[in-house]
C-alpha cells in the first residue's frame, strides 16, 4: 500500500496536501532532532537544553545548528520521501540523471555574478513602494523584521575561523541549494505542471511560493525573479544539479564576502551596488544576465539534442 510510488496518480491537491504535511512533519522532526543533538552536547542535561533554547537569539553556534537541521529534514529529507511516493524512478523525477557540459557550468556561474546588482536594484524599489498611512505600523514592523533578519545574518556568517567559515559555506550554500531546489524544482514544479498545461505558470507560480516561503518582503520580488530563472533553467537544461549550481553560486558569495569582508558597513555598500550613483550598472547587470542566459539556453537546447 505505502510501496514507492504509492501516489504516483493520486489527484494534484491530495500531493500537495502530502506534500505541506511531509514539510510540516520534516520541521517538527527537525526541531526533535535538535534537542536530541543538544541533549548529547550539553552532557544529557535536559535543563540544559531547554536553557540554550530559551536564548537561541544571543547563540551563533546554536542558530547555525538549528538551520543546519531545519534545512536537511525541511527541506533535503522531505524531497527524497516526496519523490520516492510521487514515483518510481527518484532519479527521474528530480531529474539527476541528465548530464551537462563544463560551457553550461560556466554560464550559469556567470549569469548569477552578473546578475547581482539587478537584484540589489529590485530589493531598493521593493523599499520604495509606498503604503497607505493606515498601514504605517505594518512598515515600520516590516522594517524591524528585516533589521533582524540582518543582524541575525551577520551573526552567522561573520566568522574569523575558517572551520566556521566552511561549516557556513555547507549549510547555506550546498545543503540548502541542493535541499530547496529538490522541493522547489524538482518537486512543486513537477506537481504544478500536472495543474497547469502551461510551463511558464508552473514556472512563475513555483517561484512566487518560492519567494513566499522565505517571509522578507523587501526581498520579496527579488527571490521571486531569482526562484523563476531556476525554473527556466530546470526546464531547458532538463538537470537539477544547474538550478543547484545557480542556487548555491548565489548563496556563496554572500557567505563568501561576510567572511572575507566582515566590516557590515562595505558589506551594506556592496548591497547598494546597482543602486543611486551606480543605478546604470542595474541596467547592464539585467543586459549582461539575459545575453547569458540566452547563450546558455542555446546550449542547453544543442546539448539535449546531441
């Protein structure tokens, strides 16, 4: 009855609803087996743990801890068990198996380089939406979630130690490029497009919940068009493994410049580029990003065809 691929047919709202309870159950899991791992490092002290729980906000080491294990059961382990009950050949239906040329790899690294300062330039005008007077509390609760965010970045990837420093390269660049792109990619967009006939309304309504999910309104529209050309790039290179690279490409050189940089004032400027006296270089990102991405469709396209 639960063999792999026991929903393989089943209707599109009965997978989406296995999917939201496999996702619910992967956190609540995640957060289990956070304790556990806690219990055994503070020395079996259950008043221990339920101490450095209580102070989570002021401890790096125990944020860093909790995304390691929100993202391998929220989002890695819930792929693989989707996958394995939506179907018969996991491989194929996450779409690991097709191969890719070393042209492809590099493309794909230059695209997301190129397109940094577009998204920066997108975050700003997202900032400079206006709302209405009776929402003014809402702004400024927005402004504060985002201030946190960011401190709360900071904390995590500012690092003067290098094993740290490679711990946050895995959990932020690799776990979760590989694990949110199997969810996303690999598996909302194999679902949507069992609704949809359309692949681009797969592609966009795949990387609006994308964007969704992660709950930063400024950066809202910029993770929306950053999650819609990981959807392209699914589509025509038919591999996951190159949405994967442009996902971890991105979240790299952020870990990657927090901790070369460390000053948080020239990490804000490098934000801002792309923005005010270098608004022109927004443009060329966006020109430079779509004359790549057209060149790298083109070989995707020649190399599923060879």
């Amino acid at each position: 009855m639960f063999g792999k691929g026991f929903l393989k047919k089943a209707p599109s709202y009965v997978q989406i609803l296995f999917l939201f309870s496999t996702v619910i159950f992967g956190m609540l899991f995640g957060g289990l087996f956070l304790s556990v791992f806690l219990f055994v490092q503070n020395g079996f002290s259950w008043n221990d743990v339920a101490e450095s729980l209580l102070h989570v906000n002021g401890n790096t080491q125990l944020i860093r801890q909790s995304l390691f294990f929100q993202t391998l059961c929220g989002f890695f382990f819930p792929a693989l068990v989707l996958s394995w009950s939506f179907s018969d050949n996991v491989r194929e239906y996450l779409s690991t198996e097709q191969k890719f040329s070393g042209s492809q790899i590099t493309l794909v690294i230059l695209s997301i380089l190129f397109l940094m300062p577009f998204l920066n330039a997108i975050v700003y005008w997202t900032q400079q939406i206006p709302l209405p007077d009776s929402l003014n509390f809402l702004e400024s609760k927005i402004a504060q979630w985002e201030e946190q965010a960011q401190q709360m970045t900071e904390m995590i990837l500012i690092t003067d130690q290098y094993s740290v420093f490679l711990m946050n390269l895995f959990i932020v660049a690799v776990l979760a490029a590989v694990g949110e792109e199997f969810l996303f990619r690999g598996v909302l967009q194999n679902i949507f497009s069992k609704i949809f006939k359309n692949p681009h309304v797969v592609i966009w309504t795949v990387g609006i919940i994308f964007s969704l999910v992660h709950f930063q309104f400024y950066g809202f529209f910029a993770r929306m068009f950053l999650g819609v050309y990981l959807g392209y790039l699914l589509y025509y290179s038919k591999s996951i493994w190159l949405p994967v690279l442009a996902h971890f490409t991105n979240n790299a050189v952020g870990v990657i410049s927090y901790y070369s940089i460390k000053d948080p004032e020239i990490l804000k400027e490098i934000d801002q580029v792309g923005v005010g006296a270098t608004s022109w270089l927004a443009f060329l990102s966006l020109a430079l990003f779509a004359g790549t991405v057209a060149i790298l469709v083109r070989k995707c396209k020649s190399h599923n065809m060879d």
